[in-house]
C-alpha cells in the first residue's frame, strides 16, 4: 500500500501540471478560433464580430469576391489562423452569382475552390456563446438557382440546418463538395429538401461536384495559372449527424463525363441517418471507371439506401474494397455491394469484403441479409464449450490454488446447452413509428378531405384521369413526401377504371399506380385507429373489383385490415397485391377473404407483370430488390407469396427476399415467379427465412429455373414454425421444369433438432442442409440457452478471483 501512494502523488501531481498545461494551451492566440458571424446574404454589412454586425455583402453584388462567405474565407485565410469559427445568424443564401467565374454559364455553379487549404479548420454553425440562431432567427444555409457549395479547408458543421435550393431548376441538384479537403459533418447538422423536389436532400461529395481530375468549376490550366497546387489524392468525409438528423445521398469522389474518379474515398458514419452511400461517381460511365481505392466504415447510424464501392465499377484493375461493419442499422438498407447493380457500364465490381469482425452478432445478421454475393467476416466470438471451458477453469483454478476452477471448467465443457424453440421478440409498434405524420381517412361515397372518418375521401368522379380521382390516389399524393396512415373506415372499392393509365385497362391486369414510389418513407394501411374499430362498426374493408389490382408505392405496413378477393374475379386472372419494389410488412389482423372463385389474393414483393410489362420505362426506377415479411397471426389464413415475377420476355433479376413469422400459409411460397418463360431464367439472389406460421404449401427459390450464375446465393433458413403440413422444401418448385440454382441450401442453424428431422424429411436427396448449432442465437429472439456458457465462465472467474484474494490474506 505504502509503495501505492508514492506512485499515486506523483501522478496526480502530473495530472495537474498537464491539466494547467491544456489550459494555457488553449490561450495560445495561433490556437484560439477566429470567430465570423454571417447574417442574410442581404444583411447591412458590419465586421463580422457580432450578430449585431454579421458580414455582409461587399459593394457589388454580382462579384463573387464580395460574397460574405468569400469575404469571411479571405479573413480567415489573412489571419495566420489555423482554427476558424463561422456563425450563421440568419437565413443566408448562396446564389448564381456567387460563382467564381468562369463556369457560371457552362455547368452546374460550383460556389469557390480555386484555392484550398487543408491546414485550416472552419467550423460552420448556428448555435455559438450560447444562443440558437436557428430558434431565435431561423437561420440556415440555403441555396439559390443552380448554385452548388465547395469548401475550400477543412470542414467541421455542427447544429447547422442545410436547406436544399430554394428554386431548383429542372434537372439540377443540390451538391455540397468538400472539396478534397476532410469534412466532418457533426451533431446537429440536419439537411432539408430542395423546393420542387420535395424528397431530395442535398447530395454531399467528398471532392468536386464535377469529377476530380480534371476540372470542378475550374479548370486544371486554370488553378495551375493562378499558382494553386491543388490536392486531389483522397477524400474522406465523417457522418456523425446525431439522432434526429437525416442526410442525402453520400459520395466519396465524383468522376464525370471523360474523367476517371481516381483519388481515394474514405467515408465513415457514426450516428444520424442516410439516404445512400457510394465510393465513388453519381451515375455511371462507361469512359470513366474508378482507379482510386475506396474504404467505407460503418460505425453507428441508420442505412435506408444501397452502400456500394462504386457506381460505375473500377477501371484499370479489379481493386480490393473493405467495407467494415461495426454497429448502426441496417435494417431497411437496400444491399451492400461491390457495384451499383443499375451501372450498365462495363467496368468491374471490385474484389469487395465485407468485415464485421467487430460488430455484434445481431448487426452480423442483418449484415448477411444485405450483402449476397458473399459472406461477411463474421464477429469475433469468444471461444466456447470444451476449449474455453477447460482453459478457463484450469487457468483460473491454478492461480487461485484452488479445484474449484477446473471443475467448473470440466462441468461447462461437457454440459452443452440444448436448442430450445426460439420465442420472437415482439417488434415496436409501427404506430410509434409514424406517430405525429398526416392520417387520411378513405371509404366508398366519403366526399371529404380525408381528415376524419366523418370526411373520409372518396372517388371523385369519372373522366379521363379517372385513376387520379381514386381515394387511394389522392391519400398517396398527401402522404407520398412524409409517409403516414391510411385508415380504411369503411367498404373501399378498388376498380379497372382506378388503374393508372386507363388505356392500360383492357390490356392486362390492372396496377393501380407506382408512379409515386418513393422506398424513404412509409404507409400504414389499417382499419382501426383512436380507438374506434371500423371493420366492426362499419364492415371496413379493401374490396377488388373485376381484374383490378393494388401496387403500393412506398415502404408499407399493413395491420388490422381486411382484404376482400375479387368480388366479380375474371376468368384466367387473380388478384394481386404487390410491394412494388418497396418494403412490404404484412403485420397483425391483416385478414385475406376469397375472390368469388375461393382464391385468396396473390402477394408479390416487386410488380404484378415482372420487372417491366405495365410499366413504362420512364417510371421504372429502384428495382432492385424485394422485401417482404408476413406476421399476420396464425389464426389469418394467407395464399400465393411470391418475390419477384418475370412475365413473358422478362426475367427475373431483383434479389428476393422472404421472412414469415406468423401466419397460415395455404400456398406455396416461392422466391422468384408465378409461371416461368424457358427462356428468361432468373439470375438474382433469393434468401427465403421461416422463424414461425403454419406452412401447408412448399417452400422453393425458384418457379423460373436459374441462368448459370454460381455466384447467386440462393437459401432457405428454417428456425421455427410449424412443418407440418408442408409440402416440400425446394431448390425449384414442382412445376419447374428448368435448371436448380446451384448455390442452393437450407440452414438449420437455429432450428430444435426435431424441426431439423422434418426438414430433412420435406428435403430432396442431396439438398445441404445445415445442422443446428445449440450455442447460436438468432437476432431478434428470445432464445437464450446459448447464454449458458458465458453464465458458467462468469461464475469460474469469480470463483477464482475470490480464492485469489482468500490466499492473498492468508499470506499476509
């Protein structure tokens, strides 16, 4: 004890100097910020040291030097500075104007970059000594016309509102550049939409809005003219928004036109939300593949989009790309992949791995959902059973001087937990999710404006855009930018003349209208709400009429409602309900009732007609993948489930993916296709997962037949539910006559060994099926015998650490 406290008074002694020492640091006045408040863009010019005298424009307008940014920039750059603070105060706006010439007329308004200055650190911010300018003034950053920003030092933004442009002009975006310079875009930044183009945030690029190489708003002869040694090597741009917070889309480097995106992409996201991650491009082209290396780091936060390495695939050589997985949510992410799957250009994927050594092992779960064209680093697990049992124990044991360790040891090595049924976790309530968002009340006959259930909307009248008259319709058009709730309160009719064009109606089936798909937001489609339930009060319910159908257009739940078959069904067609590429959640009471044939209506992930037919090319966008879970209850019967279809010349090439939790499935559930083309086979991963409901049908991946492509990863996991009555588990179903996927397999691994044994008996000779494995634990579940080691390993090292100290005092 005595030698303790000689080597804990000096080091607390050494703390205090170092603290004086920190202290007087921060005093240094090369260190201390040099601090610039910006009002309006309009405001009464001042020097910029108080809110009271914000920096405002010079004395002419038109010239980009007289910018305050600019202005503010040139301090800052004059001052000797290392670290700068600017203050946004008010609403300021960068315009056309503002550009640095001479780009103005030629592209996109790029703000200023012919100078940049890595060494420097700006602070950008609405909230300084104190006081929120944003609620005492409202202030933000906005943008006018096509005006984009660049930043020319290294960049830090916190508790900043970004707004998109104020007047977007068609085809234009808005674009946040850091330049080549690192950007770190902190807590509190948020970003709003662009006014015309109410989903689109900005979209942030770690170098230039227009490539990397070559020019971004000015030309390489330019900056080399004027001196400047601009650095393009890499990019590296922080998220780390805070909960609350939303961003756009995210690039690493951009290459445009003739110019390869060559520097290398860091991107790491912390907290916040978003829209879509991508190393390298905006869109693909084909004369200008990536040559730089791409590193994408996922820390925290929530993925709604796609994260891929590359848009526009690489160009010299197949580059190595590691995308690290550590934490954050991933659940509505739409895949990670090593090239955007929409490139057409001919540029390779990379060899990309996907690590999550370091991520628990439910993100590890979801991890393998989103990426199938290959396996990720698993987590790195503590090792278990015999090994760590008898390592452990006699370690711990032989420190202690004591027996107790190695029997301890002995009993957890050879006491192997039992797979017990996994019990799953309930999910949070999608209420609570869209709580506070627009509610639309819809019924046949309602005449109101959808507001309350006594002015519920209804159809508006017959013409030749009768379609746009449908209740459905215009709840889609209140709803399509915010998502909310749809509550059905009484019969609702849905009919030919509602399809979207009408000309489409003596065609083929009928799509109602996709032309609002927008997967970042989301519906619920029920039948009770405020507590007053509208199937019982007033028979609510969705009701199909002749050979309509229903394609819905954005992330979609479905909970206490009821479907109604058609009620005058067309010989040869079927009802049909599809997700429309977008997240479809068939939660519980959602009821189906038969169509006047006694067939329960179809359910699909994608559309109706494949992955074109009933569309135009021109509304088809995000296509991707789909996603479908079905946990209705097992007392509500469900029929047909189906990925994605390929009709006719189409075929089948979004990745499908199934999860059943609850439910009567009386039949069958197929990853890809209702009838198959022989010569459309499919080529896209299907990953079908059973964790409970009653299956009476079969269970196969595909009704189509598989092109051959052995990279396709095709599974069906099976860990709980009631096998039954099923019909067969299946690489192809029964009424496909053409070729099996060839990476085909039914996982076990969370399976009780008697649901294990069924699955073998609904299995074809051959199929590989992996055993159960008692010590995993499957996300999202209640299934904690897996606990049982780490329980006993726990007690050792108390065991031990207890004897350790009894000998200790003895000793003494």
């Amino acid at each position: 004890m005595k030698t303790f406290k000689k080597i804990l008074i000096p080091l607390l002694v050494l703390a205090m100097v170092a603290s004086f020492l920190g202290v007087t640091a921060s005093a240094d006045p090369v260190s201390d910020p040099l601090v610039i408040y910006l009002g309006s863009d309009e405001a009464v010019d001042g020097d910029g040291t108080s809110a009271s005298s914000p920096l405002g424009v010079g004395d002419e307008l038109d010239e980009y030097m007289n910018a305050p940014l600019y202005r503010a920039w040139s301090q800052i750059f004059a001052s000797g500075k290392t670290e700068a603070v600017i203050v946004f105060t008010d609403t300021y706006t960068i315009e056309d104007a503002d550009s640095h010439l001479p780009v103005k007329g030629d592209y996109d308004v790029t703000y200023y970059e012919f100078e940049q200055h890595r060494e420097i650190t700006i602070t950008y911010t609405s909230k300084w000594n104190g006081v929120d300018y944003r609620e005492t003034n409202g202030a933000k950053l906005t943008f006018g016309g096509k005006a984009t920003l660049t930043f020319p030092t290294t960049t830090k933004t916190e508790n900043l509102t970004i707004q998109g442009n104020q007047n977007l002009q068609s085809g234009r975006h808005c674009w946040i550049a850091a330049g080549f310079c690192e950007l770190y875009l902190g807590n509190g930044t948020n970003f709003l939409p662009s006014a015309g183009a109410a989903t689109e945030l900005p979209m942030v690029v770690g170098g230039y809005r227009h490539g990397g190489n070559a020019y971004g708003g000015v030309t390489h002869n330019q900056q080399i003219a004027n001196g400047n040694k601009i650095q393009r090597d890499w990019t590296k741009v922080t998220v780390d928004l805070g909960e609350g917070n939303e961003m756009g889309e995210l690039y690493g480097v951009l290459g445009m036109g003739s110019h390869a995106a060559a520097a290398n992409s860091n991107i790491i996201v912390k907290s916040g939300t978003v829209r879509s991650i991508a190393g390298d491009m905006w869109g693909g082209f084909a004369n200008a593949g990536n040559t730089g290396d791409v590193a994408i780091t996922i820390e925290g936060g929530t993925i709604l989009g796609r994260i891929a390495a590359t848009n526009s695939g690489f160009a010299t050589e197949n580059k190595p790309v590691t995308i690290t997985i550590s934490g954050g949510d991933l659940t509505n992410c739409l895949g990670i992949v090593g090239k955007n799957p929409a490139s057409t250009t001919l540029h390779e994927a990379p060899k990309l791995t996907v690590d999550c050594s370091n991520a628990s092992q439910a993100v590890y779960e979801v991890v393998c959902g989103k990426y199938l064209d290959g396996d990720p680093i698993a987590p790195a697990q503590q090792t278990t059973g015999t090994t760590a049992g008898t390592t452990a124990g006699t370690t711990a044991g032989t420190t202690a001087g004591t027996t107790a360790g190695t029997t301890a040891g002995t009993t957890a090595a050879t006491q192997a937990p039992t797979r017990v049924p996994a019990t799953l976790a309930p999910t949070k309530p999608i209420e609570d999710t869209l709580k506070g968002l627009p509610v639309v009340y819809i019924k046949d006959g309602g005449t109101g404006d959808g507001s309350s259930a006594a002015n519920a909307m209804g159809f508006g009248g017959d013409g030749d855009y009768a379609y746009q008259n449908a209740a459905l319709y215009k709840a889609w058009e209140k709803l399509k930018n915010t998502g909310g709730i749809v509550v059905v309160c009484g019969p609702y009719t849905l009919e030919e003349k509602h399809s979207n064009p009408q000309a489409r109606a003596g065609d083929m089936d009928i799509i109602m209208n996709e032309w609002f798909q927008n997967r970042d937001v989301s519906i619920l489609y029920t039948s009770v709400y405020d507590g007053v339930d509208y199937r019982q009060t007033a028979d609510a319910k969705v009701i199909f009429k002749g050979k309509a159908c229903l394609t819905f257009p954005t992330a979609t739940y479905t909970k206490n409602i009821t479907f109604q078959g058609s009620i005058s069904a067309v010989e040869g067609r079927h009802t049909w309900i599809a997700g429309g590429f977008c997240p479809l959640t068939l939660a519980t009471g959602t009821k189906f009732l038969p169509n006047s044939a006694g067939e329960l209506p179809y359910i699909v992930g994608g559309f109706r007609n494949g992955n074109g037919i009933g569309v135009t090319t021109n509304e088809l966008h995000n296509c991707d993948r789909t996603d479908i879970v079905v946990d209705i209850g097992n007392e509500n019967e469900i029929g047909h489930i189906y990925g994605i279809i390929g009709m006719l010349s189409h075929a089948p090439v979004a990745d499908a993916n199934i999860t059943l939790r609850s439910g009567t499935f009386t039949g069958p559930i197929i990853g890809d296709s209702w009838g198959g083309d022989p010569t459309k086979l499919t080529n896209a991963n299907m990953n079908i997962k059973v964790l409970g409901g009653i299956i009476k049908g079969e269970i196969a991946a595909t009704n189509n037949g598989f092109a051959a492509d052995s990279t396709k990863k095709v599974s069906i996991m099976i860990a709980g539910g009631d096998l039954t009555d099923c019909t067969g588990i299946l690489a192809k179903g029964t009424e496909c006559s053409r070729s099996a996927p060839a990476n085909f397999k039914i996982d076990c691994t969370y399976a009780t060994d008697d649901l294990y044994q069924l699955v073998k008996a609904k299995a074809p000779a051959g199929v590989t099926i992996v055993e159960p494995d008692p010590n995993a634990v499957m996300p999202g579940t209640g299934d904690n015998a897996a606990l049982i080691p780490a329980i006993i390993l726990m007690a050792v090292c108390f065991v031990a650490a207890y004897a350790l100290i009894v000998s200790k005092k003895k000793v003494q």
